[in-house]
C-alpha cells in the first residue's frame, strides 16, 4: 500500500524538478527571513540567486547542532511567534535543547509523511496503533499520533514505559501494529514471554521501530517473539521529528521523503559531497519547511543513497540503516551523551585518578553504562565500607551531571590500559 502515489513514486527527473523550485524557494526564505542564515550566507559570499540547480546546494552554508542551540530558544524561526502552533525540542544533556517549531502547514507535513509512514509499514484505516513513543516534548509519540489520524486507523496513545499495562492493552483491544523504539520492543516481548502470553493472544501484524540504532538480529528477534514485520523509522527533531525516513516492506533500506527533506551524504573528512552509494555523514535540507527552515543540516548519522526504482514501487531515494555517529557522542536509551561529559564530572570527585573507561552493554535489551574509574592508592587502603560510599558519591555525582543512572567500579591505580595515543576511552559491547 502507497499513502501517496504520485508523490511516493514520481518519475526521478520530475522530482528534481520539483526539488530544485522547493530549494530555490526555501533559500529565498530563510535569507529574507532568519537573520542567523542572512548573515551566515553574507559571510561565504551566497545569494539566494546562486542556487541554479541542486547540485548548487553544496555552495550553502552547514548548520550545526551548535548553531540551533545558539540561536536559543526561537532564533532559527522564519515566522512570527503567532504563527507557530506547536514547539517541541530535542532531549538535550549539555546545555539548552535543540527547539523546533511548527506552523498549521508544517503540522500538515508532517501528518502526511507519518501518514506515508505507517502505510508503508503496512496500516489502513482498520489498524489499531499501539503508540509506545513517548509523548511530550518528545516529537516521536504526537509524530506517530498525527499519523495514525490522518489514515484514520485507531491510535492508542498509551507512551512509553509501563510495560504490564501496555501487555494488557495490547491483548484487550488487539492493537495490530506497535510503534516503540526496538529495545522497548523486544523488552515487551520477553515480559509477554514471562507471563505466558502467547502468539495466539496478540494481533500485532507489523511494527514500526526507531530513534535508536539497531541491527537485523535484533529484527529477527522481535519478528520471530511477536511474530511480526518489524521495519526501520528514521527522523529527528532539528528536521520535523520522525518520518523523514521509512524502511519499507523490501528491508532494503529507509525511503527519504525527499520531496520534503533533500539529502546529501558528505565526507567526514573533508565535509565534500560524496556521490551516490558511498558512506558518508547524512546531511539534510528541509524543502517545505514553513516554521523553521534547516539548510544543510549535519545529522552525524553514518549512512549512504541509492536511487533505484524499489520492488514496492516507490522512486523515492533509500537511505542504508544508519551504523553509527561521525561524532564521538554515545546514544545511551535515547539519550545523547559524549565520553567528555563523563570525564568532567568524574574529575569533579576529589579521590579519584584520571583514568577511566565506559563500558556500554545492552543485557536486557536495554542500554546499560559502567564506569570502571582508579581510585587513589588512600581510598584502597581503606576500609570496604568507604570505598562503597565513595562508588555511590561518584554515581550519583555522576546522575546528576548527565541524567542517566550509571553503574561506577572502581579499581586499583595503574589497572585500567594505558595508550600513547588517544586512549580508548568507551568501549561498546552492544551488538550494533
Ligand atoms: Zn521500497
């Protein structure tokens, strides 16, 4: 099933068309209306004139997710206040959050791409949607929500969490497809598994999983447990919130919507313009934005294009599963954090050496962080009782700083590896 036909499967050169005016359009925009990009264009020396055709976007200015925090909190919006109907913003650990805005039309965008979205998982209007993202300031429970409405299906908004009552609500009314990230996913399984609920007591048909990196084993754990289709959603706040991207029933990679959000992959390095299948950064460009624009906007997102007619019939340029971040920043249960956070709040403990190394494992399907630390030679020869205080101070100090529960071992002085390098500070267990 195709939500929208002609848009989903328009013929390659009558999109570029179609991609080039949305551009042109869109650069006029924020140049005449976000002083921020006015002044970022001035610099380089561009005109909103200078874009002739698309490959000209390589001439525009990147933003950054500093940028956006740096025009805190409305200074990236290309309308008046009362203009915008909706604010979300992105779960910020360092400093302000990343804010976005949305106008009625950007509202109605982005129903219509979750609309394409949840089709293409496989929901009609029969469908009941168990909504497991969570609502809030969060986009991913509304963004899934405005979706599920504009098919018409039946939208349960049940949130994240709280695992024995979505068990129950997903048995008692039936829900036939869940959207949740895929740890939550697979997490509700085994409980179900637990408490003896069995394939036979749940409709589930399909499943729509994202705002976390996942494998195919993990695919072919919840689709064998729930005995559903579970396929890949791919979005973020800085650009609309989910639905930028869909895996479609293929599994050959994520569908951009790229009549509304124009990709680029660059060089790590050297930030040029890669050509097509080569792995680079996902760069994105929001063509239809009306609330806040994003020109070039650098996702850190590790992936490469194809441009190929799919077997489901869409033209729309796939996007491989993303494998990892350019950045150093780690996503621990959705949550964003840099190996330098850690270090400083760890070096705010008097008692402790500056040797330290993260260790993320994901036991439970959950992400779980430990910080194994060298105390000081006075703290081990200390009684067992201190050095326990001294692990639940760190954890704690620890908590605070980052927002994240994390476990602390500490260890003898001169124990943990010592490089001549850049040492390796964060060792990932997970099976990504
Ligand atoms: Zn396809």
């Amino acid at each position: 099933m195709i939500w929208n036909k002609e848009a989903e499967c328009m013929p390659f050169k009558e999109r570029e068309k179609l991609q080039l005016e949305r551009l042109q359009s869109i650069v006029k925009k924020v140049y005449d209306n976000v002083p921020y990009y006015r002044k970022r264009f001035d610099e380089i020396g561009v005109k909103p004139e200078d874009i002739k055709s698309l490959k000209d976007i390589a001439k525009l200015p990147f933003t950054t997710k500093t940028d956006l925090r740096e025009g805190y909190p409305f200074g990236m919006f290309a309308v008046p206040l009362n203009e915008i109907v909706e604010i979300h913003t992105s779960s910020g650990t360092t400093g302000k959050p990343v804010v976005a805005g949305y106008t009625k039309k950007d509202i109605e965008v982005w129903s219509e791409v979750m609309a394409r979205a949840l089709t293409m998982v496989g929901a009609t209007k029969d469908d009941i949607i168990q909504n497991g993202y969570g609502y809030g300031l969060f986009t991913g429970g509304i963004g899934v929500h405005y979706g599920a409405q504009k098919i018409g299906a039946t939208v349960i908004p049940i949130s994240a969490g709280n695992t024995k009552r979505q068990l129950e609500v997903m048995v008692d009314f039936g829900s036939t497809i869940l959207t949740c990230t895929p740890s939550y996913a697979l997490h509700l399984a085994e409980v179900a598994e637990e408490a003896g609920i069995t394939k036979k007591d749940i409709k589930l048909k399909a499943g729509c999983f994202g705002a976390e990196v996942w494998t195919e084993k993990m695919r072919d754990a919840i689709e064998s447990k729930f005995n559903l289709t579970a396929l890949n959603i791919y979005g973020l706040t800085e650009l609309i919130g989910p639905g930028v991207a869909q895996e479609c029933p293929e599994k050959s990679g994520l569908h951009i919507f790229e009549d509304h959000f124009y990709p680029e992959i660059v060089s790590t390095d050297t930030l040029e313009p890669l050509p097509e299948g080569e792995k680079g950064e996902l760069v994105l460009t929001s063509l239809t934005r009306d609330g806040m624009p994003m020109i070039r906007f650098r996702t850190r997102d590790i992936t490469s294009l194809r441009r190929e007619i799919c077997k489901c019939g869409r033209t729309l340029i796939k996007m491989d599963r993303v494998t990892g971040r350019s950045d150093d920043m780690l996503k621990i249960r959705g949550v964003l954090i840099f190996p330098s956070q850690i270090e400083r709040a760890l070096l705010e403990i008097k008692g402790i050496e500056p040797h330290y190394q993260i260790i993320v494992t994901r036991p439970h399907h959950l992400d779980e962080l430990e910080i194994q630390v060298e105390a000081s030679k006075d703290i081990f020869s200390d009684e067992i009782k201190h050095i326990e205080a001294m692990k639940k101070k760190i954890e704690s100090h620890i908590e605070k700083s980052i927002g994240l529960r994390v476990k602390v071992t500490l260890v003898e002085p001169k124990t943990l590896p010592r490089s001549e390098g850049k040492a390796k500070r964060v060792i990932d267990k997970r099976e990504l």
